[in-house]
C-alpha cells in the first residue's frame, strides 16, 4: 500500500525559506514520477514542480528559479522535498504531495510534468501540509 506524508509546513515572511518533505512508502519501483502541488483557497489545485527517476526536473513558470525539487531512496522509503527560497505571499497554499500510479517503462519522452490530467495519472496524494507566507 502506497502512503505518502507531508512534512515542513509552516509560516514564513516574505523573502524567507522552506522544505517540505514528502515520505512515500510502498512505491517501490525502477521507474516513477513525483511531484508537489498546491491550492490555495477557492483556486485550483496547480502543479509546482516535479521530478522523475532519472533526476529529470520540471517547474510551473511562478516557482522557477526559486522552488528545487529533488528526491533520495532510503531502504524501501522514497523521500521527496521541495527546497523553496525568495518566498511570496502568492506561495501560500496547501501544499500536497503526489506519485504516478502507472508503471512507465521509461519518462524519457519528457512526460514527467507538474500537470494534472495529462500523461501522467498522480493518483497517489499525501495529506498536504500548509504553507504561509506573509508580507
């Protein structure tokens, strides 16, 4: 059974840093995509960045240059974070955890994007964990 937690939320002013980390159990397999998401209130959920098991990166236009998405694989545990800098208060929202519930032989066909019904089918959601930012 595939689980994924949150973790790294918080409340921050503007132009300060946070990592979120994300926990996932039971997703164990060669090939895999990841990614986080966010909505905040009355919007909807968006991509924020996403990366697949080859390290291949990709990121929503408001967070790039500012938002790194990397992983690590300890034991049977997948570990991903998401290092955010320079903050705005446009960042705030739930942020959410997500993991690709196809088997993809390969996401060299650059398919691995923080976009939801796509390719893609991120049908593996962690709880979300808040993030704030003030001004």
């Amino acid at each position: 059974q595939v689980q994924l937690v949150e973790s790294g939320g918080g409340s921050v002013q503007t132009g300060g840093s946070l990592r979120l980390s994300c926990a996932a159990s039971g997703y164990t397999r060669a090939t895999y995509c990841m990614g986080w998401f966010r909505q905040a209130p009355g919007k909807e959920r968006e991509g924020v960045a996403a990366i697949d098991s080859d390290g291949t990166t990709s990121y929503a236009d408001p967070v790039k240059s500012r938002f790194t998405i990397s992983q690590d694989n300890a034991k049977n545990t997948l570990y991903l974070y998401l290092q955010m800098n320079s903050l705005k208060p446009e960042d705030t929202a739930m942020y959410y955890c997500a993991a690709d519930k196809r088997i993809w032989a390969s996401y060299s066909g650059g398919y691995c994007l923080p976009k939801l019904g796509e390719e893609v089918d991120f049908g593996y959601w962690g709880q979300g964990t808040q993030v704030t930012v003030s001004s």
